[in-house]
C-alpha cells in the first residue's frame, strides 16, 4: 500500500475537488438557471455497484447478464415518474436532455425535413438549432416569431408559420423561457397538419411536478424531453415521456443503440430517489422557487435593473432575465458577479445579433438552487442589494465576496428532502 504522501498526483487532484467543492458549494450563491443540486438521500443513492455496470436493452431484455435488480430499479423509477407527470410512459436511459433531444428527432424526423422552433434569441436550446442536433441530423429548423414584449411566441404569426411551412416537427420550451409557451394554442395547427408537438421541459420539469408549471402532456403535447437536473433537483441525466404508444416504440428503438448504449445505471435509483422526494415536497418546493424568482425580479427593478417582463409580473418559472447592454453587457457583468462569489451565465435576448453570442446583452438567473437551500423571499432582496452593488454602484467585488460567504454560511443544508439518519445510511449497504 502506498501512502497518499507519497503520490504527489492524487495530492493535488484531491486538493483541487476540495477548493471547487468548498468555493461551489459553501461559498457561492449559485445562480446558474440549469443547475441545482442533490439531497444527501440522492447522493446516497447515487453512489452504489450500478456505477460499474452494462445494461443495454430495456428491461428484462437485456444484451448482458447480471441485471436483474437494475432491472427492477428501472421500472421503478419509470413507474414513479409515471405518477409524478400522469403519463403513460417513460424512457430513462437518455443521459442527458440533449441526447433526449437527439432521439425524438431522429425517431419522428428525417433529413430534407423542416421542424418549427424556438428560436435561439428566444430562448430555444441549441439542440433544437441548425447548430446542434437539427442540424446535424440534416433537418431545416425555421424559427418560430417571437414577441420580445411578451417574452414569448406569437401565437397568430406561429400558426401562419406553420401552415404555410408544413413542419414535421414543432419543438417548444427551451432555455430561457419566462412565462408557459403555447401549447394548447399551437395544438391546433398541428393537428391539422398532422405534425408532432414536442415541449422540451429540461428546465421546468421541476415545476411541472410540483403544479407550478402546466403540465405539457396535459395541455397536448405528444412528446416531452427533459433534463434531471434542475428544477428537478437529482443526478444529471435526460427522460423522455409520451402517452402515445406508437410513438413512444418508434422513440424507444432510436435511444438504444443509436444515441445511448449503457445509460448510467447508478442514475436510475437517483432518479427514483428524487422523484420520491418531489412525489412529497415538489408542490412546497415549486411554489417557493416561482415566488423567490418573482421577488428577486422585483427587487432587481426597484434597484434600476432593466428586467424583463415586467408588464406581466417578470416570471412563472425559476428563471429571470435581465438586460445589463447598458452597463458593459452580459459577459462583464457575470464576470463582475463571479469575482464577488455570485454565479450567473450571460444570455443571448430577442434582439440580439449573432455577433454579440461572446457579449450579449441579458443575464439569466435562476432561483431554484438557492430554494433547494431554504433561501426565502427577504434573502432575494439581499441578492438583488449584491447586484446593485456591484454592476450600478462599482464596489470592489473582493469587499462583496467576504458578505457573500458570510450571507451564504447561513444556508448550508438541502431543504424539501427526508432526512437521513444514520439507521436510513445503514440500510444502504456500499459494496466498496
């Protein structure tokens, strides 16, 4: 055996996961729209012998040996996701809301074929772009209008769209999206046309399960993707979900093995672990993560901020969109917020230009970490005071950050989970 002193390698490796882990997760306010983190429950979940394995196949048909308890895990994380979003069925072997993504279009699309989409000055994911899977299927995406008063798609311009274009596809939801698309409105069309609706909830699926977001399936979706992983707080991972049988096989056949072929076995009990937890917190969590958006929003304006959608009350979801173009743009003033320990991303919004993709004019923020971390609407006030702060009144970042860490030391556990006592952690029998 040799001694950990003796390894000068592993040394520095352990201590950079030590810095990230302590700076990210004790020191920050994590504002970043697509992440949240996992309950202790989960990440005991997540640490198990299914990290080692193959399970290709679905099910009890599987290509390998020795899977007969994932097996099992896998239907059951289906089965509870089944409950969470009152849909028939569920696929999660995609290991990301991308390759989701990747495999409903190349399931029910085709190359030469034209889809519909959220545009990207929209708030529509690069996935679903001639940059990303669109494109690289060979499918010709055609951005839907967009109504930057209303921060959403216009409706009547959409349906003209689509019946002059004829889409195979119409893809909603996206990466920036402040208020419900229109789903039961574009339903319509595309049923006339015999088209595919497909909602990409990868950052409101949270929401959905807690009923602070309109559940898409309900509201006439055929398909719905997603990522596991931000307002749905467990492992990093991708679903997809259908109450349409023939669909759901012709999806089912593309995942594996054309996109997936062994899809993270140890996120399975994870998934489950977190859909457990929303099953009996997601409608409390929820709520406190849209109410939280909308007092930081508010606070944010009432300190000068230009934020979004104010004429209708700045956001339904997690997220809030503010344009800084005024005071150096969005890649300046994440930099500045980074400096003082607060995590944000620049974001392309509605009209911006291509060319300014490296500085654009908005910040996307999200409140469903801070949530997870017992955060409350006063605290959003505290946040938005470090906003302004920084990007109107210039302190130096550096004074700021020692506020920050000391205002972060108050929220130090995962809040709307069980919790794990010592006698719950036994029963988990870690192999290694």
């Amino acid at each position: 055996m040799i001694e950990l002193s003796n390894v000068p390698e592993l040394d520095k490796l352990i201590k950079l996961v030590n810095v990230h882990n302590s700076w990210r997760g004790r020191d920050c306010i994590n504002m970043i729209a697509s992440e949240n983190i996992t309950s202790p429950l989960v990440n005991a979940l997540y640490i198990s012998d299914m990290m080692h394995r193959y399970a290709e196949g679905l099910p009890f048909k599987r290509y390998y040996q020795g899977t007969r308890y994932i097996d099992e895990i896998e239907v059951y994380a289906s089965e509870l996701l089944s409950r969470l979003f009152n849909v028939k069925y569920v696929d999660l072997r995609p290991i990301s809301g991308t390759i989701a993504n990747a495999a409903v279009f190349k399931a029910l699309g085709g190359h030469g074929m034209v889809t519909a989409i959220t545009p990207l000055s929209g708030g529509g994911h690069v996935s679903h772009s001639e940059y990303g899977i669109m494109g690289a299927l060979g499918m010709k995406p055609i951005p839907l209008p967009f109504d930057s008063e209303e921060m959403n798609i216009d409706v009547d311009k959409a349906k003209e769209v689509i019946l002059k274009e004829r889409p195979r596809m119409v893809v909603l939801g996206g990466s920036l999206f402040l208020f419900p698309h229109p789903i039961k409105e574009l339903k319509e069309v595309t049923s006339e046309i015999g088209s595919y609706l497909i909602f990409d909830a990868a950052h409101v699926l949270g929401l959905i399960a807690g009923g602070r977001y309109p559940n898409p399936l309900e509201d006439g979706a055929d398909v719905v993707t997603a990522s596991t992983h931000k307002t749905f707080p467990g492992p990093q991972g991708g679903a997809i979900m259908s109450n349409t049988e023939d669909i759901y096989k012709k999806i089912r056949r593309v995942v594996f093995p054309v996109f997936v072929s062994n899809h993270h076995l140890h996120r399975l009990a994870a998934i489950a672990g977190t859909a457990i937890e929303m099953i009996y917190f997601g409608r409390e969590y929820a709520s406190q993560i849209v109410r939280n958006a909308k007092a930081l929003a508010s606070s944010l304006s009432d300190k000068g901020f230009k934020v979004l959608g104010e004429r209708k009350g700045f956001t339904e979801t997690h997220q809030v969109a503010i344009d800084v173009s005024e005071i150096g743009g969005g890649a300046k003033c994440a930099e500045t917020l980074e400096k003082a320990n607060i995590i944000v991303n620049k974001n392309m919004l509605p009209w911006d230009t291509p060319e300014m993709i490296k500085n654009p004019s908005g910040l996307r923020l999200g409140t469903q970490e801070v949530t997870r971390l017992g955060m409350k609407e006063g605290d959003m006030e505290v946040i938005a005071s470090f906003f302004e702060r920084l990007l109107l009144g210039s302190e130096d970042p550096n004074n700021i950050k020692k506020e920050v860490i000391d205002f972060r030391k108050n929220f130090t556990e995962v809040k709307y989970t069980f919790k794990l006592s010592n006698k719950l952690f036994k029963k988990l029998k870690l192999t290694y």
